[in-house]
C-alpha cells in the first residue's frame, strides 16, 4: 500500500486502531477531521510539508500516510473510521467554489466521508456557501493561518449567518499553532461568535496554543466544540504543550470534544492520536462520546 510503510505494518496498525474501538465498545470511529482534496492540490501541500515551510514552524514534519487517494480511503475503512472529511480550503480569490464542486463529486463517489465545502472572504462567497449548503454539504473548513483572513471580515457575515440557522458545522483552524498568522488566535472568532452566537465552531487542533482561550469560548457558547487534532500527542506536547491546570475543564467538556486526526499529514502513526486520548485518563464514557457518540448526534449518524 505504501512505499515507506509495508502492507503488513499498516495491516498491524489497522488492527490495533480496531482493538482500540472495540474495547470501549463502539462500532467504530468518527474522525472530523481529515483531509482530502484534489491531489495536485494536496501533493503541493505535502510539498510545503516536506519543506519545512514557515506555516508548520519549520518543523521536521514527514507525512506519514503518503498513499494515494484509494488506497488512503481504503485504510480509513481498515482502521474501522465509520465517517470522515474531506478538509480543504482556499489561500487565494477564486478558489473555493472549484474546490467545493470537486469535494461535491468525491462525497458522490465516497459515501462514509460528510460531504465537506469550504469558503473565502471575497464576492461571492454567501452565494456559493448557499449553493454548498443546497448540494448537501455537511461541514465547512475555514483555515484562517492559510488563508491569511479575518473570520470577522465583514464579506464572510452572511455566509456565516446562512451555515448558523442551517445549523452546518464549521471546522476552523483559528488557534496560533504551529505558527502564527495575522489573523490567528481566539480574538477575531470571538468577534464572529458575538455576532453568531449560534454558529456550530469546531476549533481545530483544540485551539493550540490558545488551549484555555478556546476553552474559554466552549464555556460561553454553547455551540462551540473542539477537535482534537494532534493535540496532547507526544509531536504537539513537545513544542505546545497542553496545560495541565486546563484537564479538568476538557474532562467536564467530554461532550463537546471531537475526535480529528488530520490523517494522512501527520508524522505519526494514527494509532497514536488514540492512545494520547486514553492516556489523558478521562475514562471510557468520555472516550467513547469523543470517539464517536458527539459525531453521531452533531451530524444526525
């Protein structure tokens, strides 16, 4: 399956990913946050990955599931991920509706994966976020560090405001981590939030390194979740480490923490964003809403 990894290992991992579920008694995973898009897009991405580019702190930062498109869904499937997204985004005008109608096409063809869209302050975008919405989307990304916006820019308020009343989840990257962007951290999408107190938010990457910011947020609005991409692994803690005074209130949000990966661009098996859970010690109950059960009642699975 991969050139780097033998079929056997994946073929191992996948089977401990399957023990893991299978213990708290699930029937699988759900994982918001994952990422597939066209794959001159995402080999541009792996590119800039392998570069060490400023955006990812110029970190070492190998990609550890370099498949190709089939061979990734198919090892999702493997490791017993019941739904999953496709998480793509624009850096520039003009790009987010090509985008989105090619994520329309791959939820046609990729039934276990929520149809996903994305969006760009510019003219436009409350027309083509309707028109995504219409088509079925399930879930937005924003990625605010790539794309270099204010969340609070006033072009985006009325796409905002049509995803709030279709009550369509929006996974934003918005925290400082790895690197920070102008626009970056818990200030401007608390000015979003004022405004659309109902916007269903899913903080990516648990907000890092804003961590006790976000949860902040989580605690005023109700409708604000987290997602918890490569946060608490051994990769994350070493450069932004989660708070230890802040456990407490992730163990009292246990209702509104989501599982992300952000398979297949992370320098580690998938296996590990599992056992960093477990080993935070919240118990099986909230592992199981995490892994699973919160998923299940945000998109009706």
């Amino acid at each position: 399956m991969s050139d780097h990894r033998s079929d056997m290992v994946l073929g191992e991992e996948a089977g401990d990913v399957r023990r893991f579920w299978g213990r708290l008694g699930l029937p699988g995973l759900i994982d918001v946050h994952t990422h597939f898009m066209p794959e001159r897009v995402l080999h541009k991405v792996w590119d800039y990955f392998d570069a060490n580019g400023p955006l990812i702190g110029g970190l070492e930062w190998p990609i550890t599931y370099r498949e190709e498109e089939a061979e990734r869904t198919a090892l999702l499937r493997e490791f017993g991920v019941r739904a999953f997204t496709a998480m793509l985004y624009p850096h520039k005008p003009g790009m987010a509706e090509w985008l989105n109608g090619w994520a329309a096409d791959f939820a046609r063809r990729t039934p276990d994966c929520l149809h996903t869209a994305t969006l760009y302050p510019e003219p436009g975008v409350e027309t083509y976020v309707r028109g995504a919405v219409e088509a079925g989307a399930r879930v937005f990304k924003a990625h605010v560090q790539v794309g270099a916006y204010d969340p609070a820019d006033e072009r985006l308020q009325q796409a905002w405001g049509v995803l709030a009343e279709a009550r369509i989840p929006v996974v934003m990257h918005c925290g400082s981590g790895p690197a920070p962007g102008k626009y970056t951290g818990p200030e401007p999408i608390a000015r979003v939030l004022a405004r659309h107190p109902k916007l269903r938010l899913i903080v990516a990457h648990m907000g890092m390194p804003e961590y006790e910011e976000f949860l902040d947020l989580a605690e005023r609005y109700d409708q604000v979740r987290l997602d918890t991409t490569m946060a608490f692994t051994d990769f994350t803690e070493g450069f932004m480490p989660f708070p230890r005074q802040a456990l407490p209130r992730l163990a009292a949000l246990g209702d509104r923490i989501l599982l992300g990966s952000d398979f297949p661009n992370i320098p580690y098996p998938y296996l590990h964003q599992l056992h960093a859970l477990e080993r935070l010690g919240f118990g099986q109950e909230w592992l199981r809403a995490v892994c699973h059960d919160n998923a299940t009642c945000l998109f009706g699975l």
